[in-house]
C-alpha cells in the first residue's frame, strides 16, 4: 500500500499537535499514517471513513455466514432429523 509521505506523522509530533491534527482530518477525510520509530503504528480515520468499514466488514461477515448455512444445506437430509419428543424421552 502505498502512503503519501504528508500523511504520515510520527507519534510524538501527533502528541503534541492532536487537535490540529483532528480538525485538518475532519476537513480533508485523509487518514494520518502515525509512526513510532519509523514503523506504521496506528492510522486515524475520520469517524465516516470508519464506520463505513465496519459496513464492509459487516456485509463480508453475512456473506461468509451465508457461505456457511449454504454448503451445510448441501449436505442436509430431513430424514437425519430427530423429534423433540423422542430427545425427551431419551433423558
């Protein structure tokens, strides 16, 4: 992934300027790339940019569930099926 180097801010400079950093993200909607001792650490997101990731994640999530039941119901056979009843009875 390539990160323009005016995105990028080291941990102590976003210490120091977090609000402004807050607001200029707020208006831009760029991450800020947050390092600790050259390596990305962290990124800051704008609320909007965040929650429509955890969309994503969330509509991958439903999707590999639905994976799930569908390779399940593949192999499902309502002759296996066992009452109720005859799950009491066996208690």
């Amino acid at each position: 992934m390539l990160v323009e180097a005016k995105q990028m801010m080291p941990i102590t400079r976003l210490q120091k300027e977090l609000t402004q950093t807050v607001r200029k993200l707020s208006n831009s909607g760029k991450a800020v790339y947050i390092l600790k001792n050259n390596n990305m650490e962290a990124v800051l997101l704008s609320y909007q940019e965040y929650e429509h990731l955890k969309n994503i994640e969330e509509i991958f999530e439903q999707y590999e569930i639905k994976k799930m039941v569908e390779t399940r119901m593949e192999k499902y056979n309502p002759k296996n099926n066992v009452s109720w009843e005859n799950i009491k009875e066996e208690m």
